[in-house]
DNA sequence: ATGGTGGGTCACCCA
C-alpha cells in the first residue's frame, strides 16, 4: 500500500497537475494539505473519475487537509482536541485497509515568538496527544502530512543560516523528537539514514535553483506499520517548471502483514 | 537584515 503526502498549495491551482501525477503513480492513498478550499468547491469529481474516495476537511482560502483513496475510507474524525474554538482545518483521520490513516497540515508559525509560533507549540502537543491515544489503543497508523519542521542538520540546506529560524528551531525540532519518542517513526530517515532529500524550496528568492530547501514533510509511522515499511522516496519532479506547488510529494509503502499479532 | 513569489480574497493576510 503506497501512502503518499503532498502538500499541494490550492488543490483548485493544481487540480491538473495532481490529477496527472495521481494517473501516472497510481498510489493507493493520497494526504493533500493546503487545500484552500470549502468542502463543497473541492474539486473531488475530478479524483472520483480516477478511481479515488474522498475524505475532505477545508475552509475559506487557508490550510484545508484532504485523503484521497482507491479503498474504501471508513471513521472519518476531524480536528484535534485540545483547543477551544479552534476553526482552522489542519487534520483529517480515516481507517483505510484496516490502519488508521491521517493528514495533518502543522501550522507554519510565521515567526519563532509570534502568537502564531505559540499557536504552532500548542499544536504539537495537541497532535503528541492523539498520537499516544492511538498507539495506547493499538492502532496500526501512518500520519503524513507538512510538519513544518526540518528535524536535523542534514534535513535543511544551511544549518548555519537556519539555525533559530523558523521550521528549523530548537523547540520545534524538540516538539518534533518529543513525538518520536513516544513510539513513533520517521519514514523517510528509517529508509535513508543519510540522504539529503529536500520536500520543500520557498517560492522566493530563486530557493529551488540554489537547492534551497528543507524536509518538512513526513510520514510518522507506529511500530506495526514501521515492521511492514518496504520503502520510502519523494518525487523531485514535480517542483521544476511553472505553476507547481512549492512542495514535492513523499511517500511510504506499507506491505502487508505477515503474521497474526502477538 | 530584508525581500523575494505565489497562493488566497478583494486591501491585505499567509506561506
């Protein structure tokens, strides 16, 4: 099972464009953030043509989170508990194939110490919240999603330059390990445990040329799904040329299990 | 240190 995240960046922008990669990868599931977009203007007929189910989550012009799939998607949940009132869309759950399967879009932060850095903060606890629920009931999970946060050096461009800096700071990165330890897995780094492969190059400033970029965008996996992980890559191709987004898809594949569970 | 481009919606916010 191939479990892709894409942060897509206006799924009405780049409805062609992910419609045609979807055609030539054919991936059995697809976590989109940054839709932009209300649930009754997605574009899903588009998809269903496809051979793709639907789980969408958005909001007026900002973040939006979405799983496209050619299997049946079951217990849709969306939301974080946590915060009261919070409206912004950033997280969509569905058990596909008998895993729980979940989009998360974390919020940018803007600055490191804004209020919208703080909001970041508390939604990593928040997210670390429902991460230990379903490793506490035992689910077989994979999160995708744009974590906004590059984890180690080798994951940013200049360690140097992006020291303190937004996506790169220490508090992010230690809000980052903090879910890790609980029991959760990098997919990509399981796979690569040296290989720089950037998910994201700014729109500025000419950030693809130079090879600018960070790996922000990850597949956190729980120990079952990590036992049956077969792979893991990004697909570079699609951030050359005009009108794309300013993040590549990365993606895992799951195979199936090969023994009862304990 | 700033600003660069490209989304959103409709004078700016967000990345």
């Amino acid at each position: 099972m191939r479990i892709v995240t894409w942060n897509v960046n206006s799924i009405r922008k780049r409805e062609e464009i992910v419609r045609d990669w979807l055609r030539d990868h054919a991936p059995d599931v697809l976590l989109l953030q940054e839709t932009k977009v209300t649930d009754d203007k997605f574009p899903g007929a588009s998809f269903e043509e496809i051979g793709y189910r639907l789980a969408i989550h958005g909001q007026p012009g900002l973040n939006g989170v979405a799983i496209l799939s050619r299997h049946e998607l079951t217990d849709i949940r969306t939301g974080l508990d946590g915060e009261e009132g919070d409206e912004q869309a950033r997280y969509i759950e569905a058990t596909i194939a008998g895993m729980r399967v979940a989009s998360v879009y974390v919020p940018n932060g803007t600055s490191v110490g804004s209020d919208k850095f703080d909001y970041k903060m508390r939604f990593f606890a928040r997210l670390q919240r429902r991460i230990r629920a379903l490793l506490e009931a035992g689910e077989t999970f994979v999160i995708g999603g744009d974590y906004n946060v590059a984890p180690d050096s080798i994951d940013v461009y200049d360690p140097r330059a992006c020291a303190g800096e937004i996506c790169f700071h220490d508090d992010e990165r230690r809000a980052f390990r903090s879910m890790l330890w609980n029991g959760v897995y990098d997919a990509f780094r399981s796979v690569h445990a040296t290989r720089r492969q950037f998910s994201w190059w700014d729109m500025r400033g000419g950030s693809w040329e130079r090879d600018e970029g960070m790996r922000i965008d990850h597949l956190l996996l729980s120990p079952e799904a990590l036992d049956r992980l077969e792979g893991s890559d990004a697909d570079p191709s699609t951030r050359a040329g005009k009108g794309v987004s300013d993040h590549i898809p990365v993606w895992c594949d799951i195979g199936e299990p090969q023994r009862p569970r304990w």
